[in-house]
C-alpha cells in the first residue's frame, strides 16, 4: 500500500516519536507494518491522507514544519506509532510488562 518512500519516511518518522535508546525505537519495534495494517482496515478512508502526509515529511527533509504539525493527520500519525510501539513485544518489555498465563 505505502511506496518505498513513504515506508522509509514512516520508520524515520517512528524513530522521531519513539527514539532507539536502551530500548529500541519505534521503527524496530514495527511501526510501519503495524500502521500498514490500520490503513488497510480500520484506518482505509484516511489512508490516502496518511500517504500524502508522509509525502510531505519526505519533501520537507523530515523535518516537522508548523503545517505538518498543526494538521489532524499528525496527531494521527504519532498516535499510530505509539500504539504500535506500546502493544508490541519490545515496547512491552521496555517497561517491563510481563503477560501472565
């Protein structure tokens, strides 16, 4: 669904979020193919304004510019790598969740 580009300009974006430290970042824990995922389902009437938005962020050089930042589709955006992030494994582990049988 999402081009080359967008996926990169995706990862970089969930490394901006939830940076690689200790624990690693957004991207390794796998945001992108979590928000694939969404925008192929829940998220499907959004995902043309999410591609667009990510084509943005690749032109402006990543950087977040006050248009980006002040559209709805950014808040979107960083609530969907959160939310990759913290039901993942790694993000789990980073806060020393432990599920219990």
């Amino acid at each position: 669904m999402l081009t080359e580009t967008q996926r990169a300009t995706l990862a970089a974006f969930a490394d901006l979020i939830v940076p690689p430290d200790d624990a690693p970042g957004g991207a390794e824990a796998g945001a992108v193919a979590f928000v694939e995922d969404l925008l192929k389902r829940e998220l499907a009437p959004r995902a043309a304004e999410y591609a667009a938005f990510l084509d943005v962020l690749a032109e402006s050089g990543r950087e977040f510019l006050p248009e980006l930042v002040a559209s709805p589709i950014f808040k979107l955006a960083v609530e969907t790598i959160q939310e990759a992030y913290w039901t993942s494994e790694m993000g789990k582990q980073a806060v020393g969740f432990v599920e219990k049988d």
